[in-house]
C-alpha cells in the first residue's frame, strides 16, 4: 500500500492549518459529539482515528482532484480498522 500524501495542494502557512483543524475538532466535539449528530464520532475522536487534511485547493476541481487522491490512498478496512459513517 502506498503512503498516503497529505495533500496534493498543501496550505504554506503551518500556523493558519493549525488554527484550521483546531477549529475543525472544536466543531466536531461541541455540533457533531455534543449533539449527538453522529454515535460513532465520539469513539473515533477519542481513539485518533480521524485524519485532517488542509488543502489550499481554490476551486471545485481541485478540491475534488484532493478528495480523489485521498480516497485512492486509503487503507482497506477490515474487521479491526473499520470506522463507521455517519
């Protein structure tokens, strides 16, 4: 299996791609976990099974070539490393 590439376009600025997923995470605790949108999402947080990826794609197509990339890159699931969809 091939390594997984952060992002085709990655974002220079370490300092904003922090802020990015922090904000990201705070989301996904207080509107996703804290809501209880989703019951498999507190599990996953807590485990650090999520990957976040910043792109600094611009436009649609970009952003969609990232999303392919990715999706091409990732690990088969299996019985131990299957991660639910909410």
């Amino acid at each position: 299996m091939s390594e997984l590439p952060e992002v085709l376009m990655p974002l220079a600025d370490a300092v904003a791609k922090a802020e990015i997923v922090a904000a990201t995470q705070r989301w996904l605790e207080r509107a996703v976990i804290g809501l209880n949108l989703c019951p498999f999402a507190k599990s996953v947080h807590v485990k650090k099974q999520i990957r976040y990826a910043v792109s600094a794609a611009s436009d649609a197509d970009a952003l969609l070539a990232e999303l392919d990339t990715s999706s091409r890159y990732s690990p088969t699931p299996t019985r131990s490393n299957s991660i639910p969809h909410c």
